[in-house]
C-alpha cells in the first residue's frame, strides 16, 4: 500500500511540474520566420499587427513621434528538483524561454522595421545555487 502511494505522488509530481506562461500568447509559437510571414516593412499597417498578435504588452514614442509597440511572452518551468523533499532547500530553480517582438512604425502608422528576439533562461534558487 505504501509502495502504491509512492509510485503514485513520484506520478503525480511528474505529470504536474509547474508551468506558467505571461505576456501575449500568440508569440508563444512565433519564431523570425513566421513573424516575417505576417509583417512587411514598408506594408504592413498597425491593424495588421494588431489582427495577428494582439494588443501590444508596451507602447512607446521616440523623440520624433514614431509608435513603437513591444510584445512580450514568457514560459517558465519548474525544475523536477523543486519536488523533491528537502533537496529543493540546497537546488531549485526553472528554466524560462522568453520572447519579445518589437514593432516600430513611420509617422503613417506603417511598419518601418521590426525585430523578434527568442532565448532560454535558466534561474536557480536555493541555498547552494550553482
């Protein structure tokens, strides 16, 4: 019986290891290439950007007066360690995959350049981070 319940939560805690996204979902499946596909410089319109990927997670101006919207995503997930009792004191941490898409238009509310960025994180915690 004891065995049946240690195989179960060693289950359970495998098949729940935490995740948990922010930011705007529709960059979680957007790479250079299938942003490149939806924008085109010189193009492309802000109801364009707006209808693929949402309401921006940040607008700005520069000193000209030129829009610029940021759209940013992240996914964290908890390391196995983090479950294991006691051993989550000394090691923990997650591994986070980040993206951000950046959006500049001319003063015609046109696309003028843009750039998407991808990258993995790994943030440790605990008393013996290493």
């Amino acid at each position: 019986m004891i065995r049946n319940n240690l195989l179960v939560a060693i289950v359970s805690a495998s098949v729940l290891v935490g995740c948990a996204s922010s930011g705007v979902q529709q960059l979680k499946t957007e790479d250079a290439t299938s942003v490149s596909a939806k924008l085109t410089r010189g193009t492309s319109t802000k109801d364009d950007v707006r209808k693929a990927f949402g309401d921006p997670t940040e607008t700005s101006f520069t000193d000209s007066g030129n829009e610029i919207w940021r759209y940013r995503y992240s996914n964290a997930t908890s390391k196995g360690i983090n479950f294991v009792p006691i051993a989550n004191i000394f090691m923990s941490g997650q591994n986070v995959d980040k993206k951000e898409l950046v959006v500049f238009f001319d003063d015609h509310g046109v696309v003028k350049n843009y750039a998407m960025q991808s990258s993995k994180e790994e943030v440790k915690s605990g008393i013996l981070p290493q």
